[in-house]
C-alpha cells in the first residue's frame, strides 16, 4: 500500500489500467497456443527453404492480431535465422502491431548491428534516447508510440 493521503486512489487507479490493459490483450493479443502454433509454422516455412513465405504469414497474421514484445522479438528471431533482410522487414512491420511499445527496444536487440537498429529506427520515424525510451521523429510515428 502506498503511504500517503491519496495511497488508495492511486493504487485503484493503478489496478483499473492493468485491468484495461489485460483486458485489451485478452480482447487481441495472440493467445499462446496460437502464437506457438504460428512460431510452429514460420519454422517449417524456413526449414523448408520456404522463407520468403514466412514475411507473409506473419503479415497476415498481424492484419487482425496484436502481440506483446515477446511474441515480436520471437518472430523477429526466426525470421531473421533465414532472412536479415526479412528480419529488419518484421521489425518494422511488428512496430504498429505491438501492444506494449515502450518495451519495443527489446526487439532492437535482436540487432547486433548498429546499422541495422538505425535503419528500422529511421523507417519508423523514432529515436532511442539515452534512457532507452522510444522517442518520436516524425508526427505519424508520435501518434504510433501513444
């Protein structure tokens, strides 16, 4: 609890927004058997030499479909294991798609090139800043990051 006058409205007020929040990812977020089935899925698609597909079937996913920065960092990860191209390709197309954007540095960090982590940022219209917040360059990307 916190100690001051005001504790309990906070704490409320708190709770009430990780509820919306639960709520939102629940109403949208990939359901993890979904999301494993789909991992499953641009696996064999890449095993199979198939990987220009894999761009495809996560696109298609992610026109009705949101997903926490996990999931994004896990299909970043496996489309990158066939394609560096494709994989800055996801990262930039995972951007609006995912839910919890001030955690989206974590998928950045699939990038060991610095290059690489520049490009996706420039194409998205944002900037890390030294507290590793996501910072938004341009007006379109400023909506985005909300």
């Amino acid at each position: 609890m916190l100690l001051t006058e005001y504790g309990e409205q906070i704490e409320a007020a708190v709770m009430n927004s990780v509820q919306a929040l639960m709520s939102k990812m629940d109403a949208h977020g990939v359901p993890d058997a979904e999301f494993r089935a789909l991992l499953e899925t641009l696996t064999r698609l890449t095993e199979d030499d198939m990987g220009d597909y894999a761009l495809q079937v996560m696109r298609q996913m992610s026109l009705t479909r949101t997903f926490d920065v996990r999931q994004a960092r896990e299909m970043v990860i496996t489309i990158g294991s066939v394609s560096p191209f494709d994989q800055i390709e996801a990262a930039v197309l995972l951007y609006d798609k995912v839910m919890n954007k001030e955690s989206y540095p974590l998928v950045l960090a699939c990038f060991d090139d610095a290059t690489d982590r520049a490009n996706i940022c420039h194409r998205l219209g944002i900037t890390i800043d030294g507290k590793g917040c996501i910072v938004a360059t341009r007006q379109k990307a400023a909506v985005k990051a909300t």
